[in-house]
C-alpha cells in the first residue's frame, strides 16, 4: 500500500509540474519594461568627472599663525549635473569651501581652501570632496613648511 501512494504522489508531482511550465519564458517578457530598462541603463552610465587643474599646492615656507588659502579649480568633464555633498579637512585648522550649486556637464568651478598656517616644520593636509563621481570622492592636498616666528629660514645659509 505504500508504495502505492508513493507511485502515485510521484505521478501526481511530474503531472503538476509539466502542466505549470507550459509558458515559455519569453512569452512572459513586456516590450515596455525592457525599452524602461535600456532607457534606466544608459542614464546611468552619465555620470559627472570631476577633474582638477591642480590636486596638491605648496604654500612654501610661511611663519606660524599665518593665514594661508588657495582655489582649487575643477572642471566637470563628465555627462550629468555635479553635485558636491561634502568637502572634509583632515583637520580643524583646514577649511574648505566647496560650490553650492551644481557644476553643468563642461564648466568649472572652485574650491577655496583657507589654512591657518598651524603645525610645525613640514604639514600636509587633506581635503575630501564628496560628490556624485564613479568614485564618490576626490582628494586635493596642501602643503606647507610652517616656521615660528622669528625662526631663521631653514636651509643652507651663505
């Protein structure tokens, strides 16, 4: 008996599932989601590059407590809209100044970067810039020799 109803639950099993995947999967595609995905597919290969005429500045060698700043300027090369969310120091004595509008596919625009000529001897500084790129962020650097004041230059004297 039990095979029996092992036979036939068997039957029964192969019977549903022949009759369920009748349908051909294509038959089951829509014209309309795939021309809406091609169309979502290709927007999102336009993304905006943001590319810097300059990605490190040197301000030499400056006395301590000297404020320092330069501009950063970038150019969008890509295809969409850029829009900058964030810009980041690596610290407190680093104040970047990122556009508040977003910069058009062709046009530059400017990152001003104030520094309050902190540290000693020799300083680097980071600056992040997040943004809707590939990437998700760039990375600009300054860099400085910060002196005391009063210090004699540093370097070979004549």
């Amino acid at each position: 008996m039990k095979r029996i109803t092992t036979i036939l639950s068997l039957i029964m099993v192969v019977a549903l599932t022949s009759v369920s995947c009748k349908d051909k999967a294509s038959k089951k595609i829509v014209a309309d989601n795939v021309e809406s995905a091609v169309s979502r597919d290709e927007a999102d290969k336009k993304v905006p590059v943001m590319t810097f005429e300059k990605t490190e500045h040197d301000f030499g060698t400056i006395q301590r407590g000297t404020p320092q700043e330069t501009v950063f300027t970038f150019t969008n090369t890509g295809d969409a809209p850029l829009i900058i969310t964030d810009a980041k120091s690596s610290c407190g004595c680093t104040v970047p100044n990122p556009p508040k509008d977003p910069i058009a596919p062709g046009d530059t625009g400017e990152l001003l970067v104030k520094f309050n000529g902190s540290g000693q001897n020799q300083v680097t500084k980071t600056i992040t810039v997040t943004a809707n790129t590939a990437k998700g962020s760039e990375i600009v650097r300054i860099k400085a020799f910060v002196q005391a004041p009063g210090a004699t230059p540093a370097g070979p004297v004549k």
